[in-house]
C-alpha cells in the first residue's frame, strides 16, 4: 500500500501558519468508489484512504514510521513562497516604474 508524506500548505482564507508546521501521512485510495444501489451514496470499501491522515512533527518521523510498518511511501517537499522585501517608502521612490498619483 502506497503512503503520501507532505506538509500541508497555509489556509488561503486567513493569515495565520496554523497547522502547516507538522507532516502529514496520508493513505492512498487503493479501492474505486461505487454508487450505492439503494439510495445512489457515493461509498468505498477502503476506509484508510479518507478517514486517516497521521501527524508527525518531523518528514524523517513520518519515514520512520512507513519503514517501519512495511509502507511503500512517496514524499512530496513543500513549495516555499519567495517573498520580496517591500517598504512604504519604495511607493515614493525616485527611479519608480509606474508613477505614483492621485
């Protein structure tokens, strides 16, 4: 079975870095899911896939423990943002690109 190790990435809709520090271990859907005859649910036979995702506070962590359950597992590394230093001043800025006006 199949693991996929990443770091999850920050909540677009706030400010805060809450819950992006940790790793995730995720369990990859081994089973299709199928449309319930009865009243047409969308259900699978395999819970692992969207009922578990184990935190680990390190990436060597998480690898540990899928060595150690016998776990083929794939990492993806995060993706970090370049951040440009800005300052207030810059709008005022002599050699400017685009003038500055009201």
């Amino acid at each position: 079975m199949l693991v996929h190790i990443y770091q999850p990435a920050r909540n677009p809709m706030q400010s805060g870095v809450g819950k992006t520090k940790n790793w995730l271990l995720e369990f990859n859907q081994s089973e299709a899911k199928k449309i319930g005859a009865l009243a047409g649910y969308l259900g699978s036979g395999d819970t692992l896939s969207t009922q578990l995702k184990m935190s680990f506070e390190t990436k060597e962590d998480a690898i540990a423990f899928a060595v150690k359950k016998g776990l083929a597992y794939k990492v993806t590394e995060p993706h970090k943002r370049a951040r440009s230093p800005k300052a207030y001043s810059d709008n005022f800025a002599y050699g400017r690109k685009v003038n500055w006006t009201h």
